[in-house]
C-alpha cells in the first residue's frame, strides 16, 4: 500500500512538471500566434509580468514567463524531486530550509531594489539563478517531516508481523 504522502509527492512532482512546461511558452510547442495571445502566457498573466526583454526565448518567441519566475519554478521542481535526498542529508548537516528560503526571498528583494534603483543591471541569468535560490529552497522546506511520514508510513506496513494483540 502506497501512503497518502507518497502520493501527494508524485502529484507535486507531476503538476510540477506540467508548470515547468507551460511557463517555457509557445515557442517550444511551435505556435505560430504572437506570444500574448497564447493560453500559455495567458496562465501566468497574474502571477509575472511577462516582460519580453526580461525572459528567454525559445523558437523566436519570449518564454511565458520572466527569467526569475523560471527559475523560481524550475528549481522548486529540481528541489521537489532532490527531496528525498535532501531529507536524509540535512539531518547530519543541520540545515533549516526556513532559514534559507528567508535568506534566498531577502536576495530577491535585495536584488530588485538594487536594480530598481540603478545600483546595478541584473540580467537574465542572474534573475534566472536568484529566482532559482527561491524556488529551490522553498520545496527544500518540505524535506523534514514530509519524509519522515513517508518512512514511517511505509515501514508500518512492510516486513513486519502484527497479532491480535498489538
């Protein structure tokens, strides 16, 4: 028997995947409609600004969202699926994900201010690369208990005799 917890995983890291795909835009299915007016621009039309000059491109045209929206998503999916990993390595370095997706949402701003107030041009790939600080240590929160249910859940259930009496 597969856990709730299990599955709520492999459901995080499905609709995960399907994120990734629709924020990399029409360009990558070949759609040949100007960029906004494609439903995949149209999906994150409240949640990115969708600048042109601050995204990718793939196949001519700008992908559905900004650099740092990409890599807020692309990392959560890559620490989604180093979650397993990651829940039994923190244990031994003594890593809060609290605390650094505090530090990584401090950089963000940091980062935007700075450029807002012409401190210096961050570009794409360094909106791509803080964007993925995010991202990546925000799925990282999920790694203590989350994995420790799962453990637990699946060691209830496999090689192990139960009586009436217990």
């Amino acid at each position: 028997m597969v856990s709730k917890q299990l599955w709520l995983y492999l459901l995080v890291m499905v609709l995960g995947s399907i994120i990734v795909l629709v924020a990399l835009g029409g360009g990558l299915f070949g759609q040949s409609a100007p960029w906004y007016m494609q439903w995949q621009h149209k999906s994150f039309l409240q949640l990115c600004h969708q600048m042109p000059e601050r995204s990718f491109w793939i196949g001519g045209q700008p992908m559905a969202v900004c650099s740092r929206c990409l890599g807020i998503y692309t990392a959560f999916l890559a620490g989604w699926l180093a979650l397993p990993a990651w829940s039994s390595w923190s244990k031994t370095a003594n890593l809060s994900a609290k605390k650094m997706t505090l530090v990584a949402l401090l950089i963000n701003i940091f980062d935007i201010v700075g450029s807002m107030f012409g401190f210096w041009e961050n570009t794409l790939v360094s909106r791509f690369i803080i964007g993925g600080l995010m991202g990546c240590s925000t799925a990282l929160i999920f790694s203590g208990d989350f994995f420790k249910i799962i453990i637990k859940s699946m060691g209830n259930h496999h090689g192990r005799i139960t009586t009436a009496e217990s």
